[in-house]
C-alpha cells in the first residue's frame, strides 16, 4: 500500500465522492490547548468515510466480477456504501449484516437497492458466513476492511485533509478493522515531517491495541459497546500489516466519552456524529493523547445514527458522566 494506491483511488471517486469539510471550533481548541482540524466524513455520501473504500472497490473490478455481482458483510455503514456503490455500477449486491444492527442502517442499506442477509454477530463469526454466502450464489466478495482497494479508498479522506491543512503533529483516527488508519497512515506518513497516527478505540473493543502491543493480530469476542461501526473483534491480515508499520500507537475511550463528544459536536458545532464517529474526538477531549501546543487532525466518521437512538444514549449517559 503506497500514496500511489491512494492517488489512483482519489481518480477514481473523483465526481463520485463528496470532498468533505474540514471544520474548526475555537470553543475545542481552547477546551485541549490545540489547533484542532477536523475531518467530517459524517457529510460524505451514505454519510460515512466508507463511501470511499466501497466505491472504489467496485470500480476496480473485472467485467466477469461485476456481472456475477458482489457480496460484502458490515455491521451498518460499510453496508450501505457497498450498496450504493454497487447501485452506483448497476451490479447485484448481497449483504450479510448482524441481526442487531441499527434500524436506521439496515433500512437505508435496502434503500440502496441491496438484498440483506441478517446473522446473530454474538453467536456466529461473519467472516465465514460472508465467504459461504459469496460461495453459494457466485458473487464476487469484498471484504469491509481487509482489501487493499478498500484501504486505499479510506486513504482519500487523508489526502484531502493533508492538501488542505498541510502540516499536521498528530493525526487521530477511529479504528475497527483497520481499513481507514491504514490508508490515512499510508497518507500521513508519505508527508514531509510526518505527523503521529494514533488510533482510537472503544475501551470494550481493544483488540487492535493488544495486537500492536502484542505483534500479532489478537482476536476478541464480539464487544459490547455503544459503538456498533467498532465492535469488529479482530484487525486484519492487511491492515495490521500497515498498521505495524506506519500507526504509533492505540489509545481507548469509555463509551461515556464517547457521548460527550457526540454532544460536544452537537450543541457547539451542529453536527451529528454516530459514537464509532466520535471515538477520536473524545480521546482529544478526555486528554488521552498529549495534544497540547499541537496542530491535530481528527476524523469525524460517521454520522449514521437515528434521533431515537441519539437521544436514548444523551439520556442514558447525562453531561457530566464521563
């Protein structure tokens, strides 16, 4: 994975693919003694960063691969990227997607056009379930995060912030399986004075800081937390191998941070972000990485969250509880 790969991505969404703002508050900078610049992928298409990963996967596919059709499995926002993506191509797309997901996305991935398949994701493991899907009816799979187009894709998010922004000290990113930080690493670390690429993750779902710490890819059972976009249990083959190499480090954030920083982006900035989507703001909030005096970029993921579920977990997790 090269700056090259993410060159050639950004080609292919050119047209397709909202070029997302990159948002300042003088209220947060003060709050974390930093300049702070924040990519908001809650504004791209299907509104999440997986717009880009998605679309040029598909774009990059063989004649034979997009007449058989493809197949992919996501727990929301990879879902229906994929299945605009695939509508976008005019090629059948099949969805495995937990049971358990958000009505919201479930409902839009079948707007979308696709066919969703639903499993229990706390008794069944979807990696297996997606290749025997793809298996049985001939589709082309795309996995959601370990495919090197996808990575390239995510990467674009990058490229857009660093032409625009220039330099960065820090560059903070959401992880669940790896495909955005490997991208956006890949970006930031062909920068002139490359900045720290620091993941973030929800404290119950951890298993990309054990697997840096540990070397190797740990795998956890399905984690129970607020942040459905990151209840991955496992990085992947490709993306740890980036990761390896170009992240610095991992750092968690208690589900009552991560609704802080849901409400901070909502009352001060008038934005909607999704918890996976507001996992990197609360580590800048909550000070768990030295930011003080920097230039930091932070990716604002996802905004996929319905008002019944964002104002359940603004009651659940009242100002002051973090």
């Amino acid at each position: 994975m090269t700056l090259d790969d993410v060159e050639a991505a950004a080609a292919r969404l050119e047209g397709a693919a909202n070029r997302t703002p990159t948002l300042t508050s003088r209220t947060l900078n003060h709050l974390v003694g930093a300049e702070v610049y924040l990519k908001a992928e809650c504004f791209q298409r299907t509104g999440s960063f997986k717009f880009r990963g998605a679309f040029n996967s598909i774009a990059s596919l063989s004649t034979p691969e997009r007449v058989r059709g493809v197949a992919s499995y996501s727990s929301g926002n990879h879902a229906q990227a994929f299945a605009l993506a695939a509508a976008l191509h005019d090629i059948r797309a099949v969805i495995l997607m937990p049971a358990d997901a958000p009505a919201s996305k479930l409902a839009a991935t079948r707007g979308y056009g696709a066919e969703i398949v639903t499993y229990d994701r706390y008794r069944l493991e979807r990696t297996s379930l997606g290749e025997d899907l793809a298996d049985e009816r001939g589709l082309t799979l795309i996995p959601p995060f370990d495919h090197w187009d996808v990575i390239a894709g995510q990467g674009t998010a990058a490229l857009e912030l660093f032409a625009e922004v220039e330099r960065l000290d820090t560059l903070l990113v959401c992880v669940g399986g790896g495909g955005l930080i490997s991208g956006c690493a890949t970006v930031a670390k062909a920068q002139t004075g490359p900045p720290r690429v620091i993941g973030v993750e929800p404290e119950a779902g951890d298993d990309a800081r054990r697997s840096l710490q540990e070397n190797r890819i740990v795998v956890i059972p399905t984690p129970r937390t607020i942040a459905d976009g990151q209840q991955t249990t496992s990085v992947g083959e490709r993306t740890f191998a980036v990761m390896r190499e170009r992240v610095d480090d991992i750092v968690t954030v208690a589900d009552a941070d991560i609704v802080a920083a849901m409400r901070f982006a909502f009352e001060r900035m008038n934005v909607v972000l999704e918890p996976s989507g507001a996992s990197a703001l609360a580590a800048l909030m909550t000070g768990k990485v030295d930011a003080i005096g920097q230039r930091v970029g932070v990716t604002l993921s996802g905004g996929n969250i319905g008002v019944d579920r964002f104002t359940a977990l603004m009651e659940e997790f009242p100002a002051g509880t973090s």
